[in-house]
C-alpha cells in the first residue's frame, strides 16, 4: 500500500538515505523502542560512509537495530540503553557500548533537567489521521516524553502500526522528516517454558485473588503463571508492557477490569511485544489505555489500584533477601526496567503482592540461584527492605518484616535440595542462624497439601504443612496454653520450650516426621493457633501423633480437623495407624481419639493410655473412658 502524495504532509517525505545524511558529528540520536525500533532509519545511518564521527544511539530496548554479522553484533557507533536487550548484550559486555542502570519512570526527569539531550528521535508511527495525528502505535514507554523534547524528530510511517489510543498522539507537525515504511510491525514470543517455570508458575498463581491487577514483567515465568488464571474472575492490568500471554484470558472474560481502582474495565500499559493477533485486538480499541511510562510505572499510581500484584524475575537472590535481577555471574541482563517502582507501588496498595520468581538454580542446575552473599558481579537491584514475596519452583518465602534469620530460614527452604545444607552451613557462619539450627525437609513446599477448613464454631483456619521458620512460632504457642494443657501435652511442668524442641515439631523430613499447623489471618503474616504432628515407626509402620491447640481454638473441632488431615497424609503414604500416650484425666484427647478410625484399642499403664488407632482395620470399637 502507498501513501496518498496529495496529503497535507506529502513534503515532508523523504528516503531513508536522505534522513541518514541529515546526521551531523556528535549528534545524540534516541531510538524508538522494541517492536516499533525504526530499523530502515537506523540501517541507514549505520550505512553512511564516511560514519559522522561521535554519533551516540541512545534507547531502551531494541530490537533488530544492530546487525549480526557471523553471529556478533556489529555498530559504527557508541550505544547507551537503559535495558540490555538481545541487541546490545553482546556490545555492552564487551566494553562496546553502555549501560545505564535506572527506573525507566527516572529517564524522562533526566531529559526534563537536561541530564540527557536528544538531537534527534527516530520513531516510527501511524500514518497520520483526517486531523493529521499519528499514534506511537504498540510503543509509548519513554519514546512519548523524548519526542516531546528532541531537537528533531524523524519518524517511519508504517500503515501496518496499530493505531492505539490512551496518550500516544502526536501531531505530524511536531516530526520533521517522514519515513515511509510498508513492513511487518515485528513479532514477539515467549520461548517455550520448561517444567520448572511451570512449577513456579504454579505458585505464583496460587496466591493471586479473584479481583487482582496485575503487572507481568517480560521474564518467562511471570507470564507462563498467567495460563494457570483460567478459573480466577475480574482481573485487571496495570503494567507497563503487554504480551500475548493475556490473549486468553481477555477472551475468556477473566481479564475485564470491572474490579480495578484506576481505570475501572481497561487495561492500562505503556508498549507492548506480541504478534499480529495482539497488534489486531489493541487497534482502535478502547479497553487498552497507553500511557508513557512516567505515568504507568509511578510507586503512587500503581498503588491506587487495590490488590496490585506486581510479578517480576530475577536472576539471584542472597539470604538476607537482596535481589540482583540486572546482571549474572558479572555480566549485564535486561535492566533495572520498571521492577522497583511496581515493586514499591504494589507493597503500597491495598491488599496489594509484590513478587519475585526465579528458578532455584542456573540453567545447568549447578549453582544456586539463592546465595548466602551475591556475588562479585551481581549488583543490587531491590534492596532486602523492599522484598516482600520470593517463589521458586520449591516454594514461597514471605520476607517483609522478618528478622535475617527468619529471611535466611525462608530462602533456604524454597533453595534447590542439593544447596539446603550448604546455605545452611554458610548462614551458621555468618551469624544469621543459631548454630543447633536445622532443616530436614528436602523437597518442594508441598502447597497441595494446604486446605481451608470451616469449623463447627463457624470459624475458619488454614491448615497447611510446617516450616522450619515456624519454630519461633512454635515456641509462642506453649506461652498460649494452660499450664493444663501443656502438662496433658508433655507429660511435665514447662515454661517454654527450647529451639531445638520447637524444631522437632516444625522441621521435618515429612517421611517418618511429618508436621501440620493450623493458622489464621493472611499468609504474609499468618498466626498459628494449633499443631499436630506424628513420628513413624517403621517397624511397625505406625506413627505416633500428638496435638497442641490454644485455649480459645479449643471446642472448636480444631483438633478433628487437624486429626483428619494428618489421617490423611499418613493412609496416602501407607501407614497403618496412629498411636499415642494419653494421660488418663485427658478426656478431650481420648475423645479425640475416638473420632480417628474405625479400631481404637487401649491399654492402661497406671496413669496413662496407651492407644493405638488403626485405619480401616476390623468392626467399629470405640475406646472406654477409665478412672
């Protein structure tokens, strides 16, 4: 398709090739980002012979700007990006071009305060409109801001841009030059997600509630987590790029908006990577608001949508829960990007999560992506104070407010099984764990285990498997209890419990130890209210099980709830039965025993039961009260 010659803006078409040669020594070029990248414009300056010396490219994510030349990047001049892309990787770590580690929401102030000047912005755009508007198309970001103060702007019209709305038009009169370019809008991605994205995937996913808004970062994993939100209802977007992984969920109705705080029923974004099925559903359509990214990625702004959850990937974590998310193993990725100001906006909202994922280990599995110290090479991009969620494929850690230990505990508990004894080991010796500190649980954080459970009283509890960062908790409870209740439970006069009993009822292998704790109020912060726990015989392949509950839970059907899903647990890994030593005048024990299962025997040994609950075994018998 042609441009119409007769348009109000006709003079202002040239070649490629004539724009190049309006470059001048030391002119300071910004260029448009990513899937709108003017790629003719930049070839044709990179073309010039003689190169127009000083030349400065500068942008934030590109793609196909630089040439590959026997699979290296080749430029005749000096490149500053605000995110090092595919494009500029290879240069920047090799010294050829420069990095700039800031919040993009900071980059337009560095042109506002004349930190940074544009010579020139090469863009590209919509064909301009019956008032002779042209649209960023898929790209606001922070080309809206520079064009806006660039010297001259130079813009590729291509009638294959979608026409977005929101803030991303600019009158033709404001671009000098005119580029017309009838070429594919680019495409773009996601590679393929392996089984361990899937897993942390699935965690994330978890925890996000009907009603949420969500801004997905560019990592994998964030956006595989979005495939498994197909049963959630009334969520929105906020973010500062799009993707086509919430393709689905827009068509579903899933993604609709009607519940968010700030623009009730769009999607708010500032650029976008996708495909043309993308590109088709946001043209002309008014569900999708562009904004440049000063607006988008604002902390305040983020923060008034109510239950903002922010998702983004990082590449190493230390157990004090610092995060470098723009280099690894002394080289830069990506970039700072947007990541610390959804971060803060999203702990700032109501109800709002901020979340960190990364896979547990480096792509070979030999090295642990959860380090006691980050190391030589990897600098700080959230600092530990902001941290709230970190998901692996093993589990979640919950860090804000929490001491070093219990970040250091947390971390290593969602660590690959391999590194646990190690990173355990290295917080020993740096002071973060006390040394009769343990972690016997070798596998995944067992979410699938949780259950919610309603009560005779009406009240409800989370019913969930123990951590080893419970211990502490652990040790309040006995302060909970009646000196009764403790005695019934130990068998002795106790004033608390020592650490290292604490963590027998908490840090377990869940083989021949398992342990479950009931808790209510949010996960971040949740309040265990009762225990259970059992400790197999092989021998006989029964376990012995014991129950703790505070005074207010007690009567409750707290404890049959406990009970039944420790029976649970136990049947679905083969064990016989329960068995357990009551004190005679426990009669809320014996009664609780009584409920276990069909076969319920006792001996009495002078002042104590001695029971054994075997399941589904024999005719019904139920235990006789004594004394």
């Amino acid at each position: 398709m042609g441009w119409d010659r007769s348009a109000p803006w006709a003079d202002k078409v040239r070649t490629a090739e004539q724009v190049a040669r309006l470059v001048k020594p030391g002119d300071r070029i910004f260029i448009g980002t990513a899937c709108a990248t003017p790629r003719r414009l930049v070839a044709a300056v990179e073309a010039l012979s003689p190169s127009p010396a000083d030349v400065e490219f500068f942008h934030f994510l590109t793609d196909n700007a630089v040439a590959i030349v026997d699979g290296k990047p080749v430029t005749n001049f000096r490149h500053r990006c605000f995110f090092v892309g595919a494009d500029m990787r290879g240069l920047v770590n090799k010294g050829l071009a420069d990095y700039v580690p800031i919040s993009l929401y900071e980059v337009p102030r560095l042109f506002e305060t004349g930190r940074l000047c544009a010579d020139i912005a090469f863009i590209q755009v919509t064909p301009p409109d019956d008032n002779g508007y042209v649209s960023l198309g898929v790209s606001v970001d922070i080309t809206s801001a520079i064009t806006r103060r660039a010297h001259k702007v130079f813009a590729e019209i291509n009638p294959n841009m979608p026409r977005t709305l929101g803030d991303t038009f600019i009158h033709v009169d404001q671009i000098d030059h005119l580029v017309w370019v009838d070429d594919p809008i680019q495409e773009y991605r996601h590679q393929t997600s392996d089984d361990i994205a899937e897993r942390v995937a699935k965690y994330i996913a978890g925890i996000i509630e009907d009603g949420s808004t969500l801004q997905i970062g560019l990592g994998r994993i964030p956006n595989v987590a979005l495939k498994y939100l197909m049963d959630r209802r009334n969520l929105g977007i906020h973010s500062d790029v799009i993707t086509d992984c919430i393709l689905d969920l827009v068509e579903k109705g899933i993604i609709n908006g009607s519940e968010k705080s700030l623009y009730p029923g769009q999607i708010v974004t500032s650029y976008c990577l996708g495909t043309r099925k993308l590109y088709d559903l946001i043209a002309n359509n008014p569900k999708f608001v562009f904004k440049p990214i000063e607006y988008v990625s604002d902390p305040v702004t983020v923060s008034k949508n109510d239950k903002m959850v922010s998702i983004t990937q990082a590449y190493a974590v230390d157990l004090t829960g610092q995060i470098c998310s723009d280099q690894f193993q002394g080289e830069f990725y990506s970039g700072v990007s947007t990541q610390p100001d959804f971060m803060h906006g999203a702990s700032l909202s109501k109800n709002g999560k901020p979340i960190i994922c990364l896979s547990s280990t480096t792509y070979d599995g030999d090295t642990s992506r959860i380090r006691p110290l980050l190391e030589r090479g990897e600098g700080v991009a959230v600092a530990r104070s902001d941290v709230h969620y970190v998901i692996t494929e093993f589990g979640i850690a919950y860090l804000y407010g929490k001491s070093i230990r219990e970040r250091a505990l947390a971390l290593i508990e969602i660590a690959h099984p391999k590194f646990r004894d190690d990173l355990l080991a290295e917080a020993k010796r740096l002071g973060y764990v006390p040394a009769e500190q343990r972690i016997d649980s070798h596998g995944s954080y067992m979410i699938e285990e949780e259950r919610v459970v309603t009560l005779k009283s009406g009240r409800s509890a989370m019913i969930r498997p123990a951590r080893a960062s419970d211990a502490h908790a652990i040790q309040h409870l006995i302060h909970e209890m009646s000196v009764d209740d403790v005695y019934t439970r130990f068998f002795r006069r106790l004033k608390g419990l020592s650490y290292d009993e604490a963590q027998r009822m908490c840090s377990v292998n869940y083989d021949t130890e398992v342990a479950f704790v009931a808790t209510t109020g949010p996960r971040e912060n949740d309040q265990i209210v009762g225990s259970s726990c059992y400790f197999l015989n092989p021998t006989t392949n029964l376990a012995e099980v014991a129950f703790m509950i505070i005074p207010d839970w007690q009567g409750t059907g707290l404890g049959q709830a406990l009970q039944k899903r420790m029976m649970e647990f136990a049947k679905n890994r083969g064990v016989r039965g329960f068995t357990a030593e009551i004190l005679v005048r426990n009669a809320k024990m014996v009664g609780l025993a009584n409920k276990c299962c069909d076969t319920v025997t006792i001996e009495r040994i002078e002042d104590t039961y001695h029971v054994v609950m075997k399941f589904g075994e024999d005719p019904p018998q139920r235990l006789a009260l004594e004394g």
